[in-house]
C-alpha cells in the first residue's frame, strides 16, 4: 500500500480467507480460479470501488499469490483499500483487451496446465468473455467452481459482524426518518430524501440497492421506489431500506398507515407480524434454512393468506456491490431447504403481504445467528406506525 489507510480488515484475517480458499482449490484439484465477482475480489483483497461495470478478475492460483487485473484508473483504488502490492495487479487502459491481459497474467504467472475454475454463475462475467477466455486459454480446461468463495462469506467473523451491526444502526436512522417524513398530501419522493438525508447523516454508504418507498396502490408491488406519487388518506405505506458501513449491509422494512386503519389493515399487519416473529422465534443453530420458512410461511398459510406470499422468507446479508443488497445467492430461508444454520450467519427476514395495485403491508428485521438463539440486529420496534 502507498498510503497509511488502515485495511478494513487485518491482514491475518485476509491471509486466513485466502488459505482457506486456496486449500479448496487444491482439493477440487483446480489449478487456479478466475474470480469476477466484486464481492468476492473485495471479501479476498478489501479492494473496492463503484468501477466495476469495468472488466476486472482477480487470478487466484491454487497456491501463490493472487494478481488482480483492472481498469488503470482504478489503480489508486487498490492501492488505498486494498493489501496487495504493485506487482499483484495488472492495468489496462480503455483501448486494450482486459480479457486478453487476463489469459497473459494466467500464463505469467505459471499457474500449471489443468482444470481452472471460474464463476459461472457471475453477473460480471458476459459471455463473449466467457467464449473468449476459453478460447485464449486453450491449455486449461475452464471448470464451474462457483460457489468456493461465497461458502466461506456465509458465516461471517466478528469484524465482519461489527460492520454489520453499524450497517443496522444506519438502516434504523434512515428508517426512521421516513416514517416522520410521512403524511397525507406530502410526495413520495420527500419521504425518500428524508431517508437518505438519515442514511447520509448516520455515516451510510453507498448501497447495493435503492429504498424502496410506496404508499396506497404501490405498495401492493414489490420493489417499489419512490414514484412521485401524492401520498393519501387511508393508504398503506411500505418503506424498505438497507444501511451500508464498508460494503457490508443491514437492511430493515417497515409500513404504515395515513388516518385509522382498516380492519383488514389491521388483520394482515397482525399475520405479517406475526409471522416475522414466528420465523424469529425458531432460528438457532441445527434448524434448517426450510424449518424457518415453514415457521413463517405456515402462520400465513393457517391464516388463509397464502397467495400473498409467494417468496422466500429471507436471505443471507452481508457485503454487497450493485445491483443487490442481499446475498441470496449464497443462502435463502425457503421452502424444504435443507442447510443448517451456524452461528455467526446473518439473515434479513422480510415477510410481507400484498394484494398487487392495491395495498401492501411488511416487516423484517436483520438478525444474526448466535450460538442459542438468534440476536436482533435492526431495532426499531416491530408496529404499524399509524400517522
């Protein structure tokens, strides 16, 4: 590093998360990886950036050191967030071929002839680089080792949860000033600069993913930003938002209601609650991912609202680039999943019950996975908060 910025993770826990990771490589009997995904380069290195809508692969031999391969404006990045040295990275400028330099920096390296896992799963990885890379690296046989790095992301360490618990505390502050901002003739997109102003001011970062802010008819429909839209009396609103401290997010949902709530309002904020609760209630170590879907899909069902919820019940959280806060992708509470929860997991649990164009109702909270039970980690309390 070319400056005194402190790593946002020791360099032991950096060098354990890469000899964990090469020690699998070695015995999948892959050679190397080629790993695309930005969490995945920023969990292994703490490199990090918004740039990377721009090619970058970090080449990861199954023993060694890993070289990164990037954009050249993004040098200085690595050089502020990252641990590896100059001669660990490998630039190029818009005009050359960041796929070409990818098959160079492989055989450079003199990682050896045979399988070479890659992520086939990577938002980040479009075919024609795909096709290209296979055809560049002729001597290796391009294998799926999707899922290596993401299997040692899903418990998280005590650092990572510190980040998580001050991601949560920006979730419950943005939160929070949405749900004052709220009233009848007030725009949507007031309630929305309300929550980033309380993100921004509570130490926020840039996130994964929007807020999603909808009142009366919206609301009924996932993932709905702000619209413009004249907030009513007698709508239901839905607000859902995620803090971020160092990639690592928490994410929170809550609803209300302008004037006096419906008594069908009142019944399905009462189901929504309580399914929250039973999902909650059932979380410790040796439960399976399904038996907490169940715990929560079940009190729906029973309460006859089962075509309202048609979803998981939640997914793992932690760092996160665009276009995702979440980490689904490595771990979803849903039906008949069979994978066990450990401690030190954490989850966003977000059941929520809409009748699409009409109305919509939900609550979540993120929580982490102790070695009893399960510890809250978003804290504002579980209400419909009736302006």
């Amino acid at each position: 590093m070319s400056n005194a910025q402190p790593l946002v993770f020791t360099l032991n826990e950096f060098q354990s998360r890469l000899s964990q990771f090469q020690a699998e490589l070695m015995r999948r009997d892959l050679k190397g990886m080629l790993i695309h995904t930005p969490e995945n380069i920023f969990y292994l290195t703490g490199y990090q950036s918004p740039g990377y809508y721009m090619y970058q692969c970090l080449v990861v031999p199954a023993s060694g050191d890993p070289v990164l391969v990037l954009r050249r404006g993004e040098l200085s990045n690595v050089q502020f967030y990252s641990w590896l040295p100059e001669n660990q990275v490998r630039t190029y400028d818009d005009t050359n071929d960041p796929v070409a330099l990818t098959s160079d920096t492989v055989k450079q390296m003199g990682v050896g002839s045979g399988a070479l896992g890659i992520e086939t799963g990577s938002w980040f990885l479009p075919v024609r680089h795909y096709l290209k890379l296979t055809e560049l690296l002729g001597g290796y046989q391009l294998t799926d080792a999707q899922g290596i790095v993401e299997s040692l992301r899903v418990i998280k360490s005590p650092a990572e949860i510190a980040y998580i618990r001050e991601a949560c505390l920006v979730a419950d502050n943005s939160m929070q000033a949405g749900l004052d901002a709220i009233r009848a003739g007030v725009n949507e997109d007031e309630v929305a600069a309300a929550m980033f102003s309380g993100m921004i001011r509570s130490g926020g970062e840039y996130l994964g993913m929007e807020p999603f802010v909808s009142s009366g008819y919206r609301s009924g429909n996932m993932h709905s930003a702000w619209g413009h839209k004249v907030i009513g009396e007698g709508e239901t609103l839905l607000l859902e938002v995620a803090g971020a401290r160092n990639r690592y997010h928490g994410a929170l949902m809550r609803s209300a209601y302008t004037g006096a709530p419906t008594d069908e309002i009142k019944r399905v904020t009462e189901v929504c609650i309580a399914s929250l609760n039973a999902a909650i209630e059932s979380i410790r170590p040796g439960v399976t991912a399904g038996e907490v879907d169940e715990a929560c899909r079940g009190t729906i069902e029973r309460a006859g609202l089962y075509e309202q919820f048609r979803k998981r019940t939640g997914y793992s959280i932690g760092c996160a680039f665009a276009p995702d806060w979440g980490e689904g992708h490595i771990m979803s509470l849903q039906r008949d999943d069979q994978r066990v929860l450990q401690p030190g997991m954490v989850f966003h649990i977000p059941p929520a019950l809409r009748v699409p164009n009409t109305y919509g109702v939900g609550f979540s909270e993120t929580l982490l996975v102790t070695d009893t039970g399960c510890e809250l980690l978003t804290k504002l309390p579980r209400e419909l908060t009736v302006v």
